[in-house]
C-alpha cells in the first residue's frame, strides 16, 4: 500500500497548483497502481507538459496560440 501511495504522489506533484476533479482523482488513483515504470513516464510527461507552452490562446480556447 505504501508503494501505492508514493505512486499517487509523484503523479500528483506536478499538478499542484492545479484544480483536479473526482474523476480525475480515480484515474490518478487508478494510474498508482500500475507498474513503477508506466507511472514514471506519466510523472514524466506531466512534469513536461507543465513546463511547456501552452496550445491555446487564453482569450480564444478554440484557436490554437501561434508558435
């Protein structure tokens, strides 16, 4: 249950900040149980997704933002 834990708090760290709903909670809860190695790619990918630029123009969500 421990390593479960630690799972669901590496995926959550990178969404601090970040409002989560119920839904995604249980997916979030769903995704710690899975093998170490498929949890550190979500991690990953989270953390550089936060890191990156965003895809949509704040004022128009619609229009993708310019690059």
């Amino acid at each position: 249950m421990a390593v479960r834990l630690d799972r669901l708090a590496a995926l959550r760290e990178p969404l601090a900040g970040l409002v989560v709903t119920d839904l995604e909670h249980r997916v979030l809860e769903w995704l710690a149980g899975w093998d170490v190695g498929t949890v550190a790619v979500m991690v990953g990918l989270l953390h550089r997704s936060r890191a990156g630029e965003p895809l949509v123009d704040i004022d128009d969500p619609w229009r993708f933002a310019p690059r």
